[in-house]
C-alpha cells in the first residue's frame, strides 16, 4: 500500500479484423464464468505460411474483453505482420491469459513495432502468458512488451513461463512502469539485438518492483543479457545463466535486490581482447549475491565490476577464467565514503580502488581481513576498543574511534 500511495501522490482493444459484434457475443463468456478459447476458432491456422494476424487479434480480443478467459493457441507456428496488442481498459481480477505450449509465432514485421504487447491503462492482476515461443527477424521491436505508466493502474501477481523469445530487433522482453509482484520462470532470451530483457521504472511514470525471475537464460544478445533502467533495482535473479552477451550480462545502474546461484560465462563479446574486456555484472549502488559465479576463455574479466554507494554483500560467490581470460578474478571495487562491501567465503582476485576497502571473511589464505589504517571503514572492534596500526607500524588502542592516527595507547612493542 506504501508504494500505491506513493504513486497516486506523484473499452475498445486495438488491433487489425476485430470480429463482429454477434461473433465476438457468442464468444464472450458470461459473467461470473471461465473460459478457455481455443485460436483455432477464430481462423489461426499455424502453418506457417498464412498470415495469422488477424485471427490472433481477433482471439486476445475476444479472450480480454472478459474476466478470467483463457485463450488457447494450439501448437504450431503462426505469421504475424502487425503487433498483436492486448489493451486493458478495464480491470482482469480472475486468472486470465495465454496458453500457447508448442505455439511460435513468426515475425514479419518490419517496422519496429513489438511482436505481442500487453499495455493496461487498469488494474491488472492474474495475467498468464505460458509456454509461447516468439521468433523475430530482427526487424521488429521488442518480442513481448509489458507497459503500465499511468498513475493508479498495475500490472501485479502475474506469471510468464516457458517462453522461448529469439531473434527480435529489441529486447527479447521489455516491462516499465506499474509492473511488479510477478514472476519469470524458466524463459529462454537469445539472440535477441537489444537486451535479452529489460526491466524499467516508467517514463513518465510507474515504479517496477518485486519481481523474481527463476531459472531463465539471457545469452548472445546485442546488447546486456538484462538491463534494469530508470532507477529500476528491486528485481531479483535465482538460478539464471548469463552467457554470450555483447556487453554485460548483467546492467544494474541503481543497483540489485538479489542474485543468488546466478552462473555468468563470456560475456563482452563485443570486446576485442580480454585486455578491454569487463565483467560479468555491472553495479552501480548496492547489491546482494549469494553463490554466483564467473568462468571466462575470452573477454569477460570479472563477475562484478561495481561502484557502490550502499551496502554490497557477496557469499560464496566465484571468478575465474582460462586461456585468454587465464586472469580473470572475481571483483573490482569502488564507491562512496560510506558504502560498505562485505565478502564472505568467496574466491577470486578483488581488486580495490584506491580510498575504497572490503571486508573480507573467510577467502583464499584469509580468515579475516580488515582495514588498518586509523579511518578505516574496517577497523577491529574489541567491545568498545578500537585497533589499529600507525604510520610506523605500531598497533595502538583506544575506546571509541581514533579521531588521528597517534590517538589512543600503543599495545606492546
């Protein structure tokens, strides 16, 4: 309720060959019903040849116009020409969505539009998309595209799974705006020129948040594997594999809510070297990682090149190459004067920038490594004791912070 409340302070369906009025009633399931429709009976044909695009309209619409409709596209692959659009203008409070197991659609479009795209100008809950596979020719946009940027409306408790999106001339999926609280399971973006997804506050408006994606690939697109945009950060990755991607695997400018068992492997193909390659993730804020890992034999230097300004936690996470890559190491570590970077039986070369430290626990030849210097950000605590070392090598105490390097008593010799 925090974030909608913030938020509020800040029909017709489009498409080509709607059915007619007496087509689309007949089709319509009665209030208080569920329906599963099947594409077939609006003429789509999957075979690859003849142009679908208006029997699929036809269908979404007729599926959308009601609450709680399934539709079902049966296996097959089906041309489209023109973006197939589901537009909520008013709210879908039952589950209600696409069933496509076996189905593809085939892209012919050719001016950039999306292949699919969901757009709600209401509140939207329980929207499934399963199982639809989205083959693009690099001439459209986006394969699917989720948009909810007017203020008070969602999209929220939703589900993709077993997508296949390839080959688009966009991200293989995009979502801005009021979109959170769902899930993406076990898709596959390949291939795709922009990202393989991304993930964005809106433009105007509309705050992205809450959603788990869950054993899904983004490899060998044009551009990152995922990009979170427009401030985006609270969307968490389980179980994901990050490969072959032109840039990063991973872009998170304001940061990551959650990695965990994420593996990452050649990234910047791009590059022409390793020597001007970068690492697997990107950061830019703040960040938990738990079990990630890096392996590269090309380009990809690191599993995380970061810029913190907040808090970055990484357990049991891993970097390492071979070959080319034979130095590849695990992070490389800036940020602000208060941030924090705190690394608990991980492996892998860290490097840190001047200025900045990390706490290290339980490393490669490491029990605990802290900070020496008297401003450490790191210094041992003993109780209420601080430790630290001088500029002539001599440990000294004190109760409290030092407030200069000699402050305090020496301890021993």
């Amino acid at each position: 309720m925090q974030r909608r409340d913030f938020l509020t302070s800040g029909g017709a369906l489009a498409g080509a060959g709607l059915v007619g009025p007496s087509a689309l009633q007949a089709a319509v399931p009665s209030a208080g019903a569920q329906w599963v429709l099947s594409a077939a009976d609006f003429g789509a044909r999957g075979d690859g040849q003849t142009d679908d695009t208006v029997a699929l309209q036809s269908a979404l619409d007729a599926t959308f116009s009601a609450d709680g409709t399934l539709l079902q596209i049966p296996p097959g692959t089906y041309r489209v020409t023109r973006t197939l659009r589901v537009h909520f203008i008013k709210p879908l409070t039952r589950q209600g969505g696409i069933l496509a197991p076996g189905a593809r659609l085939v892209s012919a479009i050719t001016d950039g539009s999306p292949v699919v795209e969901v757009f709600s100008e209401s509140t939207v809950r329980y929207l499934l998309i399963d199982g639809l596979g989205i083959e693009g020719t690099g001439s459209e946009g986006a394969g699917l595209k989720l948009n909810c940027e007017s203020f008070g409306r969602y999209i929220y408790n939703f589900c993709l799974r077993d997508l296949v999106v390839q080959n688009c001339g966009g991200d293989g999926c995009a979502m801005a705006g009021n979109v959170f609280e769902g899930q993406v399971i076990n898709c596959y973006f390949r291939n795709n020129r922009g990202n393989g997804a991304s993930f964005a506050h809106g433009d105007p408006g509309g705050i992205l948040s809450a959603i788990h994606v869950m054993g899904c690939v983004f490899g060998q697109n044009g551009d990152n594997g995922v990009a979170l945009l427009r401030g985006c950060y609270d969307v968490g990755f389980h179980g994901c594999y990050f490969l072959l991607n032109q840039k990063f695997g991973l872009l998170a400018r304001n940061g990551c809510t959650l990695l965990s068992h994420c593996g990452f492997e050649n990234n910047h193909e791009k590059a022409t070297a390793f020597s001007v390659g970068d690492a697997g993730i990107w950061l830019q804020g703040f960040a938990t990682l738990i079990g990630c890992t890096a392996y590269s034999i090309r380009h990809q230097t690191r599993l995380l090149r970061g810029y913190i300004a907040g808090q970055l936690t990484m357990i049991g996470c891993t970097g390492s190459g071979g070959g080319d890559a034979a130095m590849a190491g695990l992070a490389r570590l800036n940020g602000t004067g208060t941030a924090m970077a705190t690394l608990i039986g991980c492996r892998g070369v860290v490097q840190t920038d001047p200025g900045f430290e990390a706490l290290m626990i339980g490393g490669p030849g490491e029990s605990v490594r802290f900070g020496s210097d008297w401003n450490s950000r790191y210094l041992p605590r003993l109780g209420d004791y601080s430790l630290w070392v001088d500029s002539k090598e001599r440990l000294r105490i004190k109760k409290g912070k030092p407030d200069n390097e000699e402050d305090g008593a020496l301890v021993g010799a």
